[in-house]
C-alpha cells in the first residue's frame, strides 16, 4: 500500500462556502493544497470529495496522517 506524500507541516486554513463542492488531495502530489489537481491519476488515492454544508474556516490536513480527514487533528505534531 502508497503511502502519500506529506505536503506540509501544519494545517491550511479556508474558508468554506456553503453548498460547494470541495477536493481534498489525499496523495500529497497536488500543486494546489489542500485540494485535489489530479495528480494522484494512476496510483491507489482518489481525492475525498465533500459537500460543505455551511459557510466556515475549517484547518486542511497538509501532512496527510489526520484521522479526521479531511481535516486536520494534529497528527503533523
């Protein structure tokens, strides 16, 4: 089993929009953190897709290690 990349070493804020779509990268190759650009085509990840249900600042998983993905829960620590 890959292992992914680890794309940074703390969490990356945004601010959600209610009702859109959103892309978590869970490889670790995208250009574009915390969300997905594809790069992962090929191998064994595909993004974690989600709904945000309402208008927020929620903290991105960078190190890919989070059991809370797509959000961060400290584990780059």
């Amino acid at each position: 089993m890959e292992k992914p990349k680890r794309a940074g070493d703390s969490p990356i804020a945004v601010t959600l929009e209610a009702g859109k779509r959103y892309a978590w990268c869970t490889c670790g190759l995208s250009e574009k953190q915390p969300f997905c650009d594809g790069k992962h085509k090929g191998g064994e990840f595909s993004p974690h897709v989600f709904v945000a249900e309402k208008e927020e600042t929620k903290y991105f998983c960078a190190c890919k290690a989070t059991k809370n993905g797509p959000f961060c829960d400290g584990s780059h620590k």
